[in-house]
C-alpha cells in the first residue's frame, strides 16, 4: 500500500478519535497510529470489540465452509487442548 493511502487513513483515523490503530499483514506491522504514548501504557479494555471480532470471524469460517454447524461445541475443533 502506498504512503499517500496511509497518509489519509491517519488523517481518517484522528478525525473519528481513536486512540490507537494497528494494522499487521503476517507478523509485519505496516501501519501504526498511537495518539499519545499513554495509549502504549495504559491499554484501554475492549471486551465488546473482542465478541464483535470473534462474531466475524465466526461467520467467515462457516462461510468458508471451515465450521460446518454453528451449533457445533467448540470443543470439537480444539480436542487437543
């Protein structure tokens, strides 16, 4: 992606004020946008984001054909742990 897409996507980010916004393709960060180094300190709780986020990817995998039943118990897909 370019600099010129980061660029408005900071600029984006700011205008809708959020605190911290970090973008990783593999285990490469490529973008990274903190508004104060207290957000690094001070990591704001995001408990509903997190069911929010496995909710979609919930949907991918059964899209996919990954989860066959969301029905299922979870414990089917982890028998190892």
């Amino acid at each position: 992606m370019s600099e010129i897409f980061f660029n408005e996507l900071e600029k984006k980010v700011k205008k809708i004020k959020i605190e911290g916004f970090v973008i990783y393709k593999g285990n490469t960060r490529i973008f990274e946008y903190l508004k104060n180094k207290k957000v690094v300190e001070k990591p704001t709780k995001v408990y509903s984001i997190t069911k929010s986020i496995v909710s979609i990817l919930i949907g991918i995998m059964v899209d996919k054909g990954l989860i066959k039943n969301i029905q299922e118990p979870i414990y089917n897909y982890f028998r190892k742990y």
